[in-house]
C-alpha cells in the first residue's frame, strides 16, 4: 500500500513545509499507513456554524447593554435581535449535528465543570432564555425592567458563550485544536466581537454605531494578533493553518479584516461603507471559524502533526523546576 502521507523530509529544510521550528528530517509512516487519529466527524457547515453563530451571540448582548446603557436604542434593539437570530440557529445547527433534538437534553442530566461541553450546554441552556425575554420586551414594551434585566444578564454570559467553545476544542487531541489552546479562546473573542460589530454597522444608522466602531477596531486587532501569535507558537502544526483549504480560509479572513477595519475607521459620515465594511467583518469572522474547523481536520489527516511534536518533547532535555 502507497501511503497517502508525505513523510517529514519531504517538505522544506527544516523538515515542514511551513518553516516554524526546526525539526529533523526523518522519514516515518504510521502504522498500516492509517491516520494516528480520527479525523472529526462533525460537519464543517453545522459545526463550524455553530462556533460562528455562537460568537455573534454572546458579543452582540454584550454590544446590546452597550447600547442601552449609552441611550442608544436602535443600537441596542439590532444587536438583541443579532443576539436572538445567532444563539438560535447555533442550537439549531448542533442539534442537526446530534441527529437527535433529545441528545442535547440528554445532555443537561448531569453538570461536569471539568467538560466544556457539559459547561456549555448549561451555559447555552441559562443565556438563551435571558436573550429572547430581552428582545421580547423590547419588541412589545412589556415589563421593561425585567427585559433590561435579562438582556444585562445575557451580557453577562456573552462573553462565556463566545469563548467556551475554543475551551471545547482545544480540550480534543486533535492537534491544530489542542496545540493552540492559549490563544484561541482570545482569537474567537476578537472575531465574535469584530462580527457583531459588523451586523450592528449594517443594521444601525450613522448616529448610533460609534460603539460598534470601536467594538470593530478592537476585535479585529485582538482577533489578528492571536492568530499570529497561535501560529508563531505553534511550531510546524501550524503549516495545518497555513496550507491548503485552512491556509486559504485563515488568509481570506485576514484580508477582510483588514479591509473591514479600515472601512471603519472611515465609515463615520458613508452609510454604503459602514454597511460594506460590516459585511466585510462577518465575513471575516465566518472564515476564521471555517479555517479552524479545516486546519483540525487537516491535522488528523497527517501523522506528521501528531509523531513529530511527540519526538521534539520525548527528545527535550528534563525541565527542574526552581
């Protein structure tokens, strides 16, 4: 049998086709030539939906008390409803991953605070209903207190729904997924708040968007700085990022968010450019949770990414504390 896999020395000097570190050049192949690990399961559109819908969620109820708390109504209305539409389809997508609506029931039978899925069904399960009696006062005007309540509640949790589930990746054997635990939860909080952002210049007028403006700046820069650092960290798993279908999502992602803070910065009295550059972020966000879900994949395909980052710590001298 051929093996499907390039052995370590086939790739640049350093023996990865990426550059990140330097590693021998060894020929090996797996046992049987088969994948070490097995490649996920999920489907990229319902999962990774899922991690994007998700971060629009819980950034866009905290761009919500923002806009409440700052007398800005409109600002506040859109990114309830944002809220709302995003946790929804996030549920929606994961169940249809499930295959059954009762298995995420199942789900709430017992509370693991050392799993991030138990934490996040849970977490799911305490912000949705905060998100919609949130919107629900809005849209009606009913008891408005206990709609102010809930949405400063769901803000609360927002920052929580946007990062547990890069707590739920890293927390895999996959390797592009566990090897960046440190910095993906900041990368998917920098690019929840860059597309909530991005909805909110789409949805509200020139006079209420300043804290989206702001909020667009601040995710983006957060949102590229930890992807590089991820990547720099990462050694030669990061090619995983960098090759294929996930090198061309993570750089689609990139350039549109650049241009997408840069339309910002000058979208100020343009209402056609705040739009566009709101569409840009979303769409920036999107990609980066697509890239991520490939490059996982990409390295459970790879035994490369799983034997040579073993051999580099097997070979490492003894670390002495103190």
């Amino acid at each position: 049998m051929n093996t499907p896999y390039p052995a370590a020395g086939n790739g640049r000097a350093d023996g990865r086709a990426g550059g990140h570190g330097v590693v021998a050049e060894k020929e090996f192949a797996s046992y049987y030539d088969r994948p070490i690990l097995k490649p996920p399961t999920w489907k990229a559109s319902n999962i990774a939906g899922y991690l994007y819908l998700g971060g629009l969620a819980g950034a866009s109820s905290v761009l919500a008390a923002g806009g409440e708390l700052t007398g800005r109504p409109r600002l506040a209305r859109a990114s309830r409803v944002a809220a709302v539409a995003g946790v929804s389809l996030s549920l929606a997508a994961l169940i249809e991953d499930l295959g059954r609506p009762e298995r995420f029931v199942n789900m709430l039978r017992t509370f693991k605070p050392t799993s991030p899925m138990s934490v996040g069904t849970w977490l799911l399960s305490a912000y949705t209903p905060l998100a919609v009696a949130g919107l629900a006062s809005d849209l009606t005007g009913r008891c408005p207190a206990l709609g102010r309540a809930a949405g400063y509640g769901a803000a609360l949790l927002g920052p929580a729904v946007t990062t547990y589930t890069a707590a739920l990746l890293s927390d895999t054997a996959v390797p592009a997924w566990h090897e960046g635990h440190r910095e993906l939860p900041f990368l998917f909080a920098g690019s929840a708040a860059a597309t909530a952002a991005g909805f909110a210049l789409i949805a509200t007028p020139l006079a209420e968007n300043g804290p989206a403006r702001r909020a667009a700046l601040a995710g983006t820069a957060v949102e590229l700085v930890a992807g590089r650092l991820m990547r720099r960290r990462m050694g030669m798993i990061a090619d995983a990022y960098e090759l294929g279908s996930a090198g061309a999502l993570m750089r689609a992602a990139e350039t549109l968010a650049v241009a997408g803070a840069a339309g910002t910065l000058l979208s100020r009295r343009r209402r056609a450019l705040a739009v566009a550059s709101g569409a840009a972020l979303m769409a920036a966000s999107a990609f980066v949770r697509f890239g991520v879900f490939a490059a996982g994949v990409a390295s459970t395909e790879d035994p490369r990414y799983t034997v040579v980052p073993q051999r580099a710590r097997a070979s490492a001298p003894p670390h002495h504390p103190g």
